[in-house]
C-alpha cells in the first residue's frame, strides 16, 4: 500500500465548477502538507502549503488537512480553462521541504 | 533569474550506456534533490543532498549515483542504464527552513531503449 494514494483521474469539469481533489495517506508522522500543480511537459510548482491540520485560503483555493482522518482536499472555486493541470499532493515528515512523497496526482480539464 | 536548471532536456540511451543528468541553481539554496517521474507513481525521490559534500538515498536509489559538486550542482548519473530506467528525472532545491518552497527543474526526459 503506498503511503499517499490519489485518485489519478482524469477530472473534467466545465468552466465555472467546484473541484474537489482528495488525497489519503498512511503514515502519522506527516506534519507539512503541500499541492503541487504541474502543466504538461513542465516541473511541479507549489500552490498551496499547510503545517498540520486546518484550512489556508488562497484566492480560489482552498486547502483544508484533516489529521485525525488523514486526508487532504484542495477546493478550486470558480474553475477555469487555465487550471487545466496535473495536481498532486505532497507530505512529509520533516521542515526539509524538498524530502517529500507524493502521492500519484490527479488531471483536472476544465472545459470552456 | 533561472531558478533550477537542468541539462539535458530530452535523451536517449541504449541498454548499458552511461550518462549524467546536471542540475545548477542560483537561489543559494542548501539542500538539493533527483526525483524520477513515472506514469501512475507520482514523483519519486532517487537522492538528496542536505548540504554541500553530503549525499543521502531516497525511496529509489538503486541504479543510480549523485555528486554534490558545490553548492549550487547536484548531478545523477546512471552508470548502466536499463529500460526501467525510462523516467522523467526532476531535480529541486529547498532552504532548509520549514516554511518554504521546494522549486524543481523542468525534467529530463529519458528514453532507454
């Protein structure tokens, strides 16, 4: 079983819709958790940071961490054409930011 | 400012061919890091650096060795490629405070036929 799991989708939504991406994982010792977004053929770059459990509003993100259930969600509000993108969730154990599990990520197209 | 850089962008080996990934960067950041990217797994961690002149092994070491050359060089080199091996390799970099960032590469892409 790997540590963090992900639904890998592929997501389509329409322009303007809610989207939920969850994220489960294993180990209780993860105490930073991270969304990266990745567009196609490109590096992963961070989005959204949270320490321990709790909600981070970002614009139209939201992350929210629930410890005692071990899962993580990112909320994108508002969806448009340009979120179009592999999201993927990221833990660690560590304040070494780079150590880092991924889980597998999740496709989202937003449709115009 | 270029961030993290790495060379080359795209390769192709065959089977038991050696070569070596590099990866500079100019935001004076401590600690240094290789991920492999395959369809399904997610970024996997191969090796990391925490500082200059030490090197520690990730989740996917095997097969692969690195060199911290200075501060802001880090390279992977594959010394026998294999076929499972075919990956996208992401190098990144961090400080080593909690709060911040790791900034990746934009990825090798590597093809070992």
């Amino acid at each position: 079983q790997k540590e963090v799991e992900q639904d890998p989708g592929p997501l389509s939504v329409p322009e303007g819709a809610i989207v939920s991406l969850n994220c489960t994982y294993s180990n209780s010792a993860f105490q930073y958790f991270m969304w990266y977004r990745q567009y196609s053929r490109k590096g992963p770059e961070l989005l959204m940071y949270t320490y321990s459990s709790g909600n981070k509003e970002d614009g139209r993100f939201t992350a929210q961490v629930d410890k005692s259930s071990k899962y993580i969600s990112l909320f994108i509000r508002d969806s448009q054409p340009s979120d179009s993108a592999t999201y993927l969730c990221a833990m660690s154990s560590s304040s070494n930011t780079g150590k880092l599990i991924f889980g597998q990520g999740t496709t989202l197209q937003v449709k115009p | 400012n270029a961030g993290v850089t790495q060379t080359p962008k795209f390769q192709v080996l065959k089977t038991g061919q050696s070569m070596t990934l590099q990866c500079a960067q100019d935001m004076n950041h401590n600690s240094m890091y290789w991920y492999r990217q395959d369809p399904g797994m997610g970024l996997r961690l191969i090796y990391y650096s925490a500082s200059e002149g030490t090197t520690d092994k990730g989740e996917v070491p095997n097969g692969y060795n690195v060199s911290r050359l200075n501060k802001r060089e880090f390279s992977l080199r594959l010394e026998s490629a294999a076929p499972s091996q075919t990956s996208v390799y992401f190098c990144a970099s961090s400080t080593d405070r909690g709060d911040t960032e790791a900034f990746f590469g934009q990825g090798t892409r590597l093809t070992v036929v």
